[in-house]
C-alpha cells in the first residue's frame, strides 16, 4: 500500500478534518477528495480514517494503491457483522480516536453504516459533521442505505448534494439552504481523473483486457443489494432473465462477496453466456464498464458512473435516490420483474435506449468546490 502521509500537525491557521471511509463505494469519493487537499490550499490538516466495514483486498486496499489514497492515519478494523454490530463497533472505535485527537470537522460520504456511525458519534461530541452526497432518498426505508442518509442528514451541518432532488429533499426537511451546497459529484471527479489515466495505460496492462478481445460486444452486471440477492425466489428470476438477455448478448459479472456467497447458497444455474467473474479492481472495472452495450446493476454509483460516460444502464430496483440518471442520463429503473427485464434490455440492444446528457456540474471540479465552501464556513 502507498504511503505518502495525509495528516500533518495543524499550524494556528489550519483545522482538524477527519475525513471517513469505511466501504467500497467510498473509496472513490475519498481519493478526489485527497488529491484536492494535497495541493496544500486549503486551511486543513486532514486525517484518515478507515473503519475497516469493508477488509478484503478485493474490497478495500486495491482501492487504495490505484485511487492513490494515502494509508489511512487510523485504521479501526471493524469488519462484517450485523447492523447494530458493525455500527457499535464503528461508533465505539471512532469516538475513541475523536477523544483523542479532537478534529475541528469530520467529513463523511455517502450512506453507509460507516457514514452513520461516524457521523453520530462527532455529533455527540459536539464535532461538526460534513456530509458529501447528501440529500438523495429514495423513498423506502426498507434499505438500510435510506436510513443511513436520513440519521446522517437529520444531524450535518453542512451538506454537499449531487443532485438537484438533493436540494430539495434537504430543504423539504428543513435543513437551512445556506447549508446546503450544489456543488456536483466527486465520485464523477474520480471518474475523469481514471478515465484519463485509463487511457495512457496499454491495454495488457488491465486484468479485464483478454475478456475485451473474447467478446467484442458485451454486457456488464452488478448485483449485491439484501433486497435483490438475498431472497432466493428474487435471485433466481432476476438471473433467469439475465440468462435469457445473455443468449443475445454475452454478460459479464464481477461477483460481490454478499452476491457469491448466495449464488452457492441457492445453488443459481449459471449458463456459460454469463461470465463470473472475482470483484474487480477500479480501473479493470472501468475498462470493463465503458465500452459496455448496457449495464445492468442495483448500485447506487454505477448509475451515475454510465450516466457520466453515456453507457446505458438498467437499474434492477424499484426506486433509484439517483432520479437526474433517469430524468437526464442513460438509466431506466426497471424493478425485478423478470419479463421487463428481459424487454427492457432487448430495447436497448435494438438501438432503442436513452441518449442522455451529463448533469449539472458533473465536470470534475466538485472536491475543490466543498473545500473552499468548507474553507469558509468552519
Ligand atoms: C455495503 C453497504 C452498501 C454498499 C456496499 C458496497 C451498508 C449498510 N451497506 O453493503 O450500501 O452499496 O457495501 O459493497 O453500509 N464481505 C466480504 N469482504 C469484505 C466485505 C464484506 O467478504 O471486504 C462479505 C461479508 O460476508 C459480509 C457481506 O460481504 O457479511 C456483506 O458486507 P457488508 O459490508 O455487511 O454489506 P455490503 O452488502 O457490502
């Protein structure tokens, strides 16, 4: 793992940041984040911490070495367990390190249970908590995503939404629109810098190449949500529709640990048209997801990662918190029902998909725009 130090010791000018991940899609909303900071102009002395939520190379340090993000100044080791669990074990082990070390701010993304743990505990410790990619809601609290988003934003005191809905969603809860900064996505930040050293890299270089030059054209899935793999009877429809998808168009799935483990648990058929793969790397995903005739997940940032690059996208979920990638991007909410599924993809493989533009500050710049916001307000 690299190690060029984040942290530094504060001189009289600069404040405390703590700035938290703890799972996968963290990561990279975390590296854009770093990169701005290390430019050195801004009143700053960050910290990182990594709680550990997510602990398999395949999960977490990968992220690391190729997002370029710094060893993390703590490392909290919390690992898998239940809800109540892993989020005692964050809040336990962060309240310890914010005792300690006292930050001025602690800035969370996302909405995960490292989000809510963390932001809960600063809280408490009368912290001021930032929270990056605020104010989407999906509208069902069902997902434990939805109630990580409302805890965390019911107590930021700033908030940096991605989205439009973002905004009002924030407002409509009562939050004080002086707070509350449209500022863009810096998951879309990382997006370009990648993209950009994507394509000065040769193409042996990548894990994900050889599958490239086997299927000319090609499909990409993911799949992890409790809702979609966990529950047998929904599993196996939505893989029964891939299967058929797949007989027109070869289908490419880079297997989450949650989504392995109950492909063998449910004993799910896969045909030979559907190719599983480990988890991928970030940029042999990219590669991967880019030059794909469709994609079709239930992730959160995939829909906005295809949105950006005008890849269509299908999204297996009743609901997205995403609602600009269906109203301007590429993606088409489509539920589980196995028949949409199936006549949804055949659209789009006939050349009936969406166009889609790129939403509103979507340009890379949106690190720099919540480290001078935050650079004012604290
Ligand atoms: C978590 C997030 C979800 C995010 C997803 C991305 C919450 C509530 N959920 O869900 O929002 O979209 O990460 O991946 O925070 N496991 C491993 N290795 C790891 C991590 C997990 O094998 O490094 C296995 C464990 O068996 C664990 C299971 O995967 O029990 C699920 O992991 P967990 O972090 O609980 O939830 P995710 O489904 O990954």
């Amino acid at each position: 793992m690299r190690n060029p130090a984040v942290s530094a010791s504060p001189n009289a000018t600069q404040k405390k940041l703590f700035i938290v991940a703890g799972a996968r899609p963290n990561f990279m909303k975390i590296a854009p984040i770093l990169r701005e900071l290390r430019r050195g102009a801004y009143p700053f002395a960050a910290k990182l911490v990594h709680t550990g939520q997510h602990y398999d190379k395949a999960m977490s340090d990968v992220f690391f070495e190729e997002l370029e993000i710094p060893r993390p100044d703590y490392h909290l080791e919390v690992g898998s367990g239940s809800h109540a669990e892993q989020t005692a074990r964050i809040m336990t082990r962060f309240e310890a390190i914010c005792l300690r070390d006292r930050p001025d701010l602690v800035l969370v993304v996302g909405d995960v249970n490292s989000t809510l743990a963390c932001s809960i505990v600063a809280k408490k410790l009368h912290i001021g908590v930032a929270h990056v990619e605020a104010g989407l809601r999906s509208g069902d609290r069902a997902m434990p995503e939805e109630i990580n988003r409302l805890v965390t934003d019911a107590i930021s005191d700033w908030f940096f939404v991605t989205e439009q809905s973002g905004l009002e969603h924030l407002l409509a809860e009562g939050q004080p629109r002086d707070r509350i900064h449209f500022v863009g996505h810096v998951m879309i930040d990382n997006l370009f810098h990648q993209v950009e050293k994507l394509a000065a890299l040769p193409p042996a270089a990548l894990g994900t190449t050889p599958l490239k030059q086997r299927f000319p054209e090609y499909g990409v899935i993911t799949l992890h949500r409790p809702s979609n793999v966990d529950d047998p009877q929904v599993f196996s429809g939505i893989m029964a529709a891939l299967a058929e998808v797949s007989q027109g168009l070869p289908l490419i799935f880079p297997v989450h640990p949650r989504t392995r483990g109950n492909l063998d648990k449910f004993g799910i058929a896969i045909p030979d048209s559907v190719v599983l793969t480990e988890p991928l790397a970030y940029m042999d995903f990219l590669n991967l997801f880019k030059d794909a005739r469709l994609v079709l997940t239930d992730s959160g940032g995939l829909q906005e990662e295809t949105t950006a690059l005008g890849v269509p996208c299908l999204t297996l979920r009743e609901n997205t918190e995403r609602p600009v990638t269906v109203d301007e991007g590429t993606n088409t909410v489509v539920g589980v029902d196995p028949a949409r599924i199936v006549a949804e993809a055949t659209a789009i493989l006939a050349g009936r998909g969406k166009q889609g533009c790129r939403p509103q500050f979507w340009d890379g710049r949106a690190s720099g725009r919540i480290l001078e916001a935050l650079a004012v307000a604290v």
